[in-house]
C-alpha cells in the first residue's frame, strides 16, 4: 500500500518537460560554460583547485598526470577519467592557451591534431599564473560548496586576480547555448580594467584603445576591425582571420610562399594535406611542392612554386580555398548570476571589477579579524607582563587550567581569548625581550587595522588596492601582442585564368549529362565513334576548347549548369566522363539540350528561351553570372509553369534582332519580330509566345535575320509519319502571342499532327529519329516544296518504325547558300 502512494502517474510531457529541463540547467550551469568572473567551466576550476590542494603548484616538484586525474575525480569530478585528462591537457597547449594554466612535461598533444601520451606517462603542475587564479582562497573570498558525496568542500569560483575570461577565451556547447570567447593580451585586458574602474562610464570606443581585438596564442593575422566593435558591442560577431604569410626568392628564379603563423585553432597537418590535394588534383597549376618544416624554432609551412608562377595569385586561391585564412565567429556567452548571457567587453569587465571588489574586500575582513583577534591577545600578554607578578599568584592558587582562566577574567578583566593565552604562556617568554617583541608587534598589528578598516570605508583606497594588484600581474606576466590586427579588408580578389594553364582540350557533353575533357593526344588517337557514352545517349554538344574558357549547359527543365572547362574531370577520350548527378543532380526527366562556350562571361549578349506550353523571354547573358555555389546547385534561367512544362529551345542572340517563327503540335505557324520579346530575369516565366488550343504544344521554332527569310526552308514530320517542306516566307509575319495559321491541311479523320521541324537551306540531308530509335535520312532534294495546305509525302511507317519524335539538320549536299546553312 505505501509502495502505491509513491507511484504518480504523470503525462509523458511533462516528465520528459521535467528531467529534460533539469538536465539543462545542469549543462548550462555546472559543465559547458564558464563563469564570466574566473573564465572557468567547472572541470577547470576542480582541476586548478585539486592540483592547489595537493601542492602540485609551480615551485615544487612535477607530479604524475595521472595522480592530478585521481584526486580531481575522487573528490570533485565525478566522471570519466579521459575527459578530466582532455580538459587538464588543453590548460597545458600554448598553442590554444594565451596564458597557459598547467604545465606539463612529456607529449602533450600538438598543432597536427595528434593526441597526447597516456596520463600514466606524462607530469604536471600548475604554472606561475595559476596561483593568481588561487590566491586567497583559504581567506573566505569565495563561496565554497560540498562536493558530490558531501565529503569536502568546493569553491564555486576562483578568486582570480586577472580576468581570465577574456585572457584565455573559452569554447563550448550546451543545451540551446554555445559560446566561442576569443583569448585577448593579458597586458591589454587589464589595462582596459582599470581604465573601467576609474571611468564606469567608459565607452566601448573608450575600452577598444586598450583591447584592440583578440590576441590569439597562434599569432596570425585580423583583417579589418568591423566585426571586432560588433562583437565587443553584442557579443555576436564574424572576423577573418589570415596566415601570416611571405613570397620569397628561391634558387632557379623561382619563388615559394612561407607560413610562419596560422589561424587559431587550426589543424596543421589537415592543412597541408589540403594544399597538397590541391597541386596533385591541379585546381591550380603553379604549385610544385608542400613541405611542413616546423621545428623547434617554429612553424614554417612551405609552399614552393614553378617557374614563372604568379605567387600573388596563387596566395590569394589558398587564402579563399584553404585553412590560411578563416572565418572566426565570436559568440560571447558566460554564466553570470547563475544565468547564462551574451556578453560584450564591458559587461565582462565590469563583472569581473564586482567580482574582484567582492574578493578583496572578504579577504581585508578575514586579515582585518585575524589581526585584531591577534591584537587582543597581545594586548592581554602586555597588560599580563605589568602585573605578573598578581598574574602568577592568581595562577597557582588555581585548581586547573579552567579555574586559573576563571580567575585572570574575573580579577583582572582579562577576555577569554587573552586568558587562554596567557595560560598557555611559556616561562621563557617571560623576558623583557620578549615584552619588546609583543609591542612592536601590536604596533604593527595597529598599522595594519588601520590600513584594512580604511580599505573597507574608503572606496578611493579600495580602488587603489585594485590596481595595484593588477598592475603587478601586468609587470610579471605581460607579453608582447601576438596577432596582428590589419585594417584591409579580407576580401580576396582572384584571377581564376592565372591559376590554370592554357592549353586545348576536346570537349564533350551529353543529352544525359556525361561531362568530360581528354587531351588532343587521347582524342586523336581514338576512333572518333568510341566516345564512351551509354548506348542509348547522345552527343549535344563536342568542341576542341581552350581550358580557359567556360561552359553554360542548359537543360529542359530550365536550368542552367555553369562549368568552367579546367573544372571538369580530365579523362581518356573512351572513358565515360564525369556525370552531373555527382555533383548537381538532375530530376529523372532532365536532359542537357543545349550548350554554350564563351571566353569570357562579359560579353553583350542574349538568350532567346522558348517553353512547349506557350512562354518565351529574353534573358541577358549578365543576369545569368554564376553563383557562389555553382559546382553543386543549378541557376534558374526560366520558370517552368508546371511540371508539363520543358524548354523546347534556347538561342544566343544580338539583342532584339531577326524574326521569329513557332510552330505546334496541331500545326499552327506564327511569326513576329523578336523585339516583341520582353527581357527578363533568370527566375521569371517570361511573356506568351503562341495563343494555344487546350491540347495544343509548341514543337519548335525556326529564328532567322530578316534578309535572309526568302531562302529559308522548314522540313517538318507528322506522326504519321510524313515528310513535307515548304518555304517559310509563306507564313505571313502577325505580332506575337496570336494563334497563327495553319501549315497542315486538317483532316476528319487521322489528322496529321506536327512532331518535329527543321528549317535549312538548299540541298540538305534531314536526320529523323522514332519512338522505337529508328533511324533515317531524308535527302530534301528528292521531296518538291509544298504550299501552306498540302499535307506531304508519306517517308516512315509509324506502326512498324515508331514514331518519329526528332528532325535534326545533316550536312548539307554542297556548297551552295553555305552562307544559309550555317545558320543552323
């Protein structure tokens, strides 16, 4: 029956709500952050306050790591042993440690990422600066708490005599907070402090004379001071930081660029492995050799260069590409009051004052105590020596101890701290030397009452306390900044095309999206049909290029895919290449339809885009300039209305110039001029080209210059598999958006219906393909021009061949009008 009254049902919601709520405060509070006054997590504090404890401080000897880990964890921390030594190494690594907090003999890790030795192998002890960390914690400055077995007690914060917040930084996560806190200069941060306490009106212009910026234990460099102010104001803020880095002059007049410092928490190794990645997969060429010769005289990265390389250039790629330079995001977060808070450079340092007022004045009120209980019993032992003689009788006519103390207080009006010690008084101190003693020592002792009550009345003396202290931690451990803070900008201006090596390749792209480059030398050495692709893939587009220039693929979906020619994959010419879907992806029905190259993406040009449900535009080449993410997302050249909806074709053109003709499915033809083709951006739908029937679609279109349109001929197939031609000055020019007129005779029954066109000059050969891939050739010198009604001549039989679904222009029967046929 009891066990029942203790069984509660509650909703899932709210226990979950309950413990995880719980759990959070504790994460919050007690493990990933630290405190805004001692710059502490607790794993820390509990390192640095066990090691105090066991005497491993800076003047004694090294102690195992291992014996540091028991004590932390037996009395304080009750969790795993790795995770103690982890937290115990990082306050050792000068190179993540602005002022580190341990010292350690043996392998302590390093800048490649490489572990530290096991904890039974290696030594430590606090440093120097960790006892100002410490100091006076055995005079009650700071709140001390019992540990997880109630056993000992804790402190619940350093009395930190430096803020070591901003001087050593901190990082960490936790449940719905994080925080990154930059390490600063000790010499600056204290500075700044006691510019704050003699002005608590400061501004933070007034703070940033003396804290510049971070001080990170790497060196390197800060471009531009922007995000600094934005952070020190809010607590958020982004900085670029920068490699320091210099081209220097090698033998064979050739050049090599050096790293001396890198970006705060960056992995050395990973990072030359990338540069490297980068000279053998030839993203740039230029780069002969990565070497990392760091040594005990420092880091020194070593990138040497080809002959005649662009060292400028090729500095600024790594920059933007690699490591060497890095975005850094401050997210200033601290406990303070119990409560987790975005903090800027003024609140850290103004909570840090509070704090250190708080500890200076608790510790002057345990000296103030000590001295003057210490002043009543001298002044008991004074006034005893002028009346010894009384003292002595009163004494010895006593029972005991307790009845002599009974005795000196209620005949001489001793207290009984001084009757105690008088008492315990041992006959040699009865000499007049030692009565001279006991005076100058209550002297002293009066000096110093005086100086601590003054210190606790007077604010103007306590400031002064203050920064005496702090001026004396700025004397024995200031260093010299070590980061750099540049005020250029961090922008980097690169010359893609000196960074890649001139050099013609073949091209070739397919309608299912197989890209590839092969060297002439592949290309000319294999049969020209054996180009690797699928068996039931096609070629759209093959060109000797320049690796120089670049390709735009347009799709049928309106999408464009933008590669630069020395970005795609280098193969043997009977390889199959690259596909797009590794990088880009393509929906199940896309195909590549259409592609262009261009030498250089300035040119004043347009593209002419047409849609089979009846949208056509105009879109400048500049509005179509690649994006930043182009290697895996494709840019919108042209909405689609519906999933239906394909781009049929896509032109280059001089702006606003020649006529244009479409023609649909149900054989309805409409020419008007393209200035009647509105611009418009990548992302829009664009403007109606053809007033359609309900089941009506656009096949195509035939684009020609106005001089030119007598001597145009369009070939076009119908489903039912015949062949007519007729010339396209028959389609008289209306404006645009209309229906058109028909260039098929209408038919009750089996109607034929328009499945594909080709437009050319005199004496070509037509390529037909089918449903079934069937394929044929038309000679259009065997078929006679027909007129708008007449329906042509029967060349395929739909029922045994297929379908036929494309006419694509063959090369032409001579040399005639070759003027016109170049035009398609």
């Amino acid at each position: 029956m009891a066990n029942k009254e203790r069984i509660r049902e509650m909703p899932l919601e709210q226990v979950m709500g309950e413990r995880f709520g719980r759990y959070s405060k504790y994460i919050i509070q007690e493990r990933a952050l630290p405190d805004i006054r001692d710059g502490l997590k607790p794993v820390q504090r509990r390192i640095l306050y066990a090691m105090y404890q066991d005497g491993n401080t800076f003047d004694k000897p090294f102690k195992k790591a291992a014996k540091a880990v028991g004590n932390i964890m037996g009395n304080f921390h009750p969790h795993g042993d790795s995770s103690i030594y982890g937290a115990l190494v990082h306050l050792s690594q000068d190179w993540k440690m602005r002022e580190p907090l341990v010292e350690m003999h043996g392998n302590n890790g390093s800048m490649d990422g490489d572990g530290p030795a096991a904890m039974r192998y290696t030594e430590s002890r606090l440093s120097k600066i960790s006892n100002l960390l410490l100091q006076d914690i055995d005079k009650n400055t700071v709140k001390m708490v019992l540990n997880f077995d109630d056993t000992e007690y804790e402190p619940t914060v350093l009395p930190a005599q430096f803020p070591n917040l901003l001087v050593n930084g901190s990082t960490g996560i936790s449940a719905g907070y994080a925080t990154e806190i930059p390490p600063h200069n000790l010499a600056e941060v204290i500075d700044a402090t006691i510019y704050l306490l003699k002005h608590p009106e400061a501004s933070l212009e007034d703070l940033m004379q003396f804290v510049k910026g971070p001080d990170f234990p790497t060196g390197a460099v800060i471009m531009g001071t922007k995000g600094i102010k934005e952070a020190y104001q809010t607590g958020r803020g982004r900085i670029q930081v920068r490699a320091k880095t210099s081209i220097q002059e090698i033998r064979g007049h050739r050049q090599e660029i050096v790293a001396t410092e890198i970006p705060f928490d960056v992995n050395k190794a990973l990072l030359v492995k990338k540069i490297d990645e980068i000279r053998l997969n030839k993203e740039i060429d230029g780069i002969a050799e990565v070497r990392d010769e760091t040594d005990r005289h420092g880091l020194s990265i070593v990138i040497e260069l080809k002959k005649n390389a662009d060292a400028e250039n090729i500095l600024n790629y790594l920059f933007k590409n690699t490591d060497l330079q890095v975005s850094y995001n401050f997210n200033m977060v601290a406990i303070d009051h119990m409560t987790p808070v975005q903090v800027g450079l003024k609140r850290i340092l103004s909570s840090y004052l509070e704090h250190d007022e708080d500890v200076i004045t608790k510790r002057t009120k345990y000296d103030l105590d000590k001295a003057e209980a210490r002043l009543e019993i001298i002044q008991g032992l004074i006034h005893a020596m002028d009346i010894l003689d009384q003292v002595i009788k009163t004494i010895r006519a006593s029972k005991n101890k307790a009845d002599a103390k009974k005795n000196l207080i209620k005949e001489f009006k001793f207290t009984e701290r001084q009757a105690e010690a008088i008492v315990s008084l041992q006959l040699y101190r009865l000499t007049n030397t030692d009565v001279d003693a006991l005076i100058a020592e209550q002297n002293d002792l009066n000096k110093k009452v005086a100086v601590y009550q003054k210190l606790l009345s007077d604010r103007a003396t306590l400031e002064k306390e203050i920064i005496k202290e702090l001026t004396a931690v700025k004397k024995n451990f200031a260093s010299p900044r070590r980061t750099q803070i540049s005020h250029e900008s961090a922008k980097v201006e690169i010359d893609e095309k000196a960074l890649v090596a001139d050099e013609q390749v073949r091209v070739l792209v397919s309608r299912d999206g197989y890209l590839k480059r092969s060297s002439l030398r592949s290309y000319q050495s294999s049969d020209e049909a054996d180009n690797g692709l699928p068996e039931n893939d096609k070629v759209v587009y093959e060109k000797t290029l320049s690796t120089l220039d670049n390709l735009y693929l347009f799709t049928n979906r309106g999408n464009l895919i933008y590669r630069p020619v020395h970005e795609l994959t280098e193969t043997k010419w009977k390889e199959t290449g690259q596909h797009l879907s590794q990088e880009v992806g393509l929906a199940t029905d896309e195909q590549i339809i259409r592609v262009f190259d261009f030498d250089k993406l300035d040119k004043n040009v347009d593209f002419l885009m047409a849609t089979n449900d009846g949208y056509i535009k105009q879109v400048k080449l500049s509005d179509l300039q690649p994006t930043r993410t182009y290697r895996s997302r494709a840019i919108t050249a042209m909405k689609m209305k519906s999933e239906d909806s394909k781009m049929i074709r896509i032109d280059l053109i001089k702006t606003n110039s020649g006529e244009i003709t479409l023609f649909t499915h149900r054989a309805y033809a409409v020419k008007y001029d393209v200035s009647e083709i509105s611009e418009f951006g990548g992302k829009a739908l664009g403007v109606k080209s053809v007033n359609l029937k309900d089941d009506d679609y656009v096949v195509g279109y035939v684009l020609v210059q106005p001089e030119f349109a007598d001597l145009i001929k369009v070939g076009l197939i119908t489903q039912r598999g015949a062949f007519k031609q007729f010339k396209l000055s028959l389609v008289n020019k209306v404006s645009r958006a209309k229906r058109g007129v028909m260039v098929l005779r209408e038919l009750k029954t089996k109607p034929h219906r328009i499945a594909a066109i080709a437009a050319y000059g005199q004496n070509h050969v037509l390529k037909m393909t089918t449903s079934s891939d069937r394929h044929m050739d038309i000679n259009t010198n065997k078929f006679p021009l027909g007129d708008r009604y007449s329906n042509g001549s029967f060349v395929v039989d739909p029922t045994v061949d297929g379908t036929p679904v494309s006419l694509e222009l063959g090369a032409p029967l001579s040399n005639e009008n070759k003027q016109v046929s170049d035009l398609f």
